[in-house]
C-alpha cells in the first residue's frame, strides 16, 4: 500500500487533473457558462483534497491519519475501532467517503449538544449552535444545490483516488506473486503506522 505521503501526492496531482475536467463536464454536459462552471470547479478540488489528505479512508487504521486532527484525534477513535481495514465501509468509492462525512457531521453535532448541555449544568446558557448549524447547512443545499453537488462529487474522488491506489498496488504485488516473485504482506509500514503506545508524543 502506499504510504500517507504518496497518497497526499496522489491526491493533489488528481486535485490538478479534476479542475479542467470538472470545467469541461459542466459547459458539455450540464451546459453551464464557463464562469458559473468554475466556483464548482474550486469547490469540487477543494473538497477532493480535503477528503484525500484529512478523511483519508486510512482512518480506519490508527495511522499518520488520525494524527492530522492533533488533539481531536479521538473524535475518530470509534470510527476506527468499528470500521475494519480496507473494508467496504472505509475504502468502497462511495458509501464510505459519505458515510465519513456523516460520522464527522453526527460527532460535530452530538458534541455541541453534549457541551451545550454541560454548560448548562453549571447556569452558563449557550445558544443553540446544533440547530442554527442544521438550519445553515440545508438553506445553504436549498440555495447551491450545484456547490453542494459538487462539494460531494469532489470528497467522493478524494477517497477514489486513495482507494483505487490502494487496489493497483494491492493487484500488482498479486501479479508480481504469480510470477514468483515474493512479496510480503506488511502492514507494518502502511501509512508509517506506529501502535499509539511506541509513538513520541
Ligand atoms: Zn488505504
């Protein structure tokens, strides 16, 4: 499997690759001006690199991954501890980037309202971020539903880029075992994967 570093080259470099593409799709295919193509086109590469280099679908594993998100790296704790590596739910080029983002979306929520509701305990009043947040994102999907698309479409070809490396190299070192030459199964360097417990803090 490649390493966190290559995948981050792999996705910026399909990053570059998806601008002009995204632009030709939506003035052929859509038939949108070019100008009103490009905010999409940010969106979408924007959104790609995000999902690549921050929800990479290596967050399966406790990996370099987790530890992009410095102190928040326990917010992706469960999702680690129930999604198996390299499984459907975690490296599929669909479901699991949107199920990524929805695991990410509940926690943000449920942790707002768990705060909110500690506050509250000790008579401090928060307004209610959760709803205003809620009510923010599906006026903002009402409003742009091409952003919106295109924000989707982008985070669903940052984890393809990822996933679909991850089968090359997987199917070449298949080959490569056919014809004899013998390649170790190693997960000891994936993604430089160190147990939490042998890491320098
Ligand atoms: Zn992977």
């Amino acid at each position: 499997m490649p390493d966190a570093r290559t995948h981050d080259m792999i996705t910026y470099a399909t990053a570059v690759a998806l601008a002009p593409l995204s632009q030709v799709a939506q003035v052929s295919l859509l038939g949108l001006p070019q100008l009103a193509a490009w905010p999409n086109s940010a969106w979408l590469v924007i959104a790609h690199i995000i999902s690549g280099v921050m929800f990479s679908p290596d967050l399966d594993l406790d990996s370099a991954i987790d530890n992009r998100w410095g102190i928040f790296f326990w917010i992706w704790r469960p999702y680690m501890w129930l999604v198996p590596h390299r499984s459907f739910w975690s490296h599929s080029l669909v479901i699991a980037p949107l199920l990524r983002l929805a695991y990410f979306y509940v926690v943000m929520i449920g942790l707002i309202i768990g705060g909110t509701w500690l506050l509250g305990l000790v008579g401090i009043v928060v307004p209610d971020y959760h709803t205003q947040i809620v009510r923010a994102l599906s006026q903002i999907s009402a409003d742009h539903p091409d952003t919106v698309t295109a924000f989707l479409v982008g985070f669903c070809t940052g984890s393809a880029a990822h996933s679909i490396a991850d089968w090359l190299v997987t199917g070449g070192k298949q080959i490569l075992r056919r014809v004899g030459i013998r390649v170790t199964r190693d997960y000891r360097n994936h993604d430089r994967y160190v147990p939490r417990y042998r890491r320098r803090t």
